[in-house]
C-alpha cells in the first residue's frame, strides 16, 4: 500500500500570508497526486490534480509542485476563505490520503 | 450542474446492514467511474470502492471487502453500497464522488455526505 504523509499537521498563519504543505508518497507516484481543501461540515473540494493542474473556478493562489514522493501546495497570498483542512490524495495505485493538515487564524 | 445526492445513512446496530444510496444528476451518469469515501468523525478521509462505468471493474479497500458492495444502476443514475456486518469503527460520514476523466483518477465531485452511525 502506497501511504501518504502531510505536514505540518497544523499551521497557523495570518491574512496575506504565503503557506506551503508538504505531501509525501511512501513511493513514487508520477504526478498522479491530487489536493483537496475541506470546510467543516462540508464535502472535500478538488483544487489540484495531477500535481500541478489547477481545477477550473480555483483561485490562482493556489499551486501545486513535484513529482516522484515529494508534493507541495502553497498558496501564495491566503485569505480568510482558505482557512481549512488540506487534503493530498495519490490515484497512482487505488487511492489514499493524507492525513490532512489544517490552517488555522494566527 | 453536476449533483450527487447521497442518503440512507442512520443509526445502526453492530452486526447490522445498511445501503446507501446516491443520487447522480447534471453528467451522463453512465460515461464516469465514481467511488465511496467514508471520513470518520473527526478524522481525515478513507477511500473504500471504486466501480468502473460499467460496473465491470470493482476495488474494495482491505477495511471493508467482503463486507462491503458498491453496485450501480445507470438506468437510474444511481450509485449503491451495501454495509453488512457493521461495525462501531465503520462510524462516518460516507461521500459519493465521480471520478475525473480517464486516465486521471481523482474524485471532482463530491455529494454532501451521508452519516452512518453504528451504535448500541
């Protein structure tokens, strides 16, 4: 089973901040690796597939970089609406997640 | 636009069975993959069936083959998962998603979600 490892776990930033999260593959996974963001009580959101390709209607401070086992989402200015839970999810071989990592107000 | 409608889920014994329903709308229904995620509360998500177009192609993860059955009727743009033998660690809110096109195995939409609670 190919497992997935986020961090940080939790990341308090402030408005205007960049922030980036990390996601690495147990092994490689191409750039068959997706990004999610989560609000509570709400379904996942797909931002970004295949690495880097940016899910039409997300907003283009939203990035995603890597290949092989090293993944990152970085978004370059947040705003109050990004405040969430982030999920990576690899589709190289059935799927996992994960373990998410929530961005918190600093 | 694309909806899906999950339902079905309540409240449960353990050892008992339960079928969730979803409810797929705003898409050819029949032309996409789609899967059942669960995420446990609190907790972060877990994929557990995949069903081609067809319903030709199934995936399980370990946690719930052999208990666990997705199907689906393309007549009715629905998609099913049968629960049995429940457990109180099958507890969660369970997602229908699509599946992106081929050959990208992501999940683009994704219903509300339905809760599953499996208690005495």
């Amino acid at each position: 089973d190919i497992q997935m490892t986020q961090s940080p776990s939790t990341l308090s930033a402030s408005v205007g901040d960049r922030v980036t999260i990390t996601c690495r593959a147990s092994q490689s996974i191409y750039s068959w690796l997706a990004w999610y963001q989560q609000k509570p009580g709400k379904a996942p959101k797909l931002l970004i597939y295949k690495a880097s390709s940016l899910e039409s209607g997300v907003p283009s401070r939203f990035s995603g970089s890597g290949s092989g086992t090293e993944f990152t989402l970085t978004i370059s200015s947040l705003q109050p609406d990004d405040f969430a839970s982030y999920y990576c999810q690899q589709y190289n071989t059935y799927w996992t997640f994960g373990q998410g990592t929530k961005v918190e107000i600093k | 636009q694309v909806q899906l409608v999950e339902s079905g889920g309540g409240l449960v014994k353990p050892g008992g069975s339960l079928r969730l329903s979803c409810a797929a709308s705003g898409f050819t229904f029949s032309d996409y993959y789609m899967s059942w995620i669960r995420q446990a509360p609190g907790k972060g998500l877990e994929w557990l069936s995949y069903i081609s177009n067809s319903g030709s192609t199934i995936y399980y993860a370990d946690s719930v083959k052999g208990r666990f059955t997705i199907f689906r009727d393309n007549t009715k743009n629905s998609l099913y998962l049968d629960m049995n033998s429940l457990r109180a660690e099958d507890t969660a809110v369970y997602y229908c998603a699509r599946v992106g096109p081929f050959p990208n195995d992501y999940f683009d939409y994704w219903g509300p979600g339905t809760l599953v609670t499996v208690s005495s």
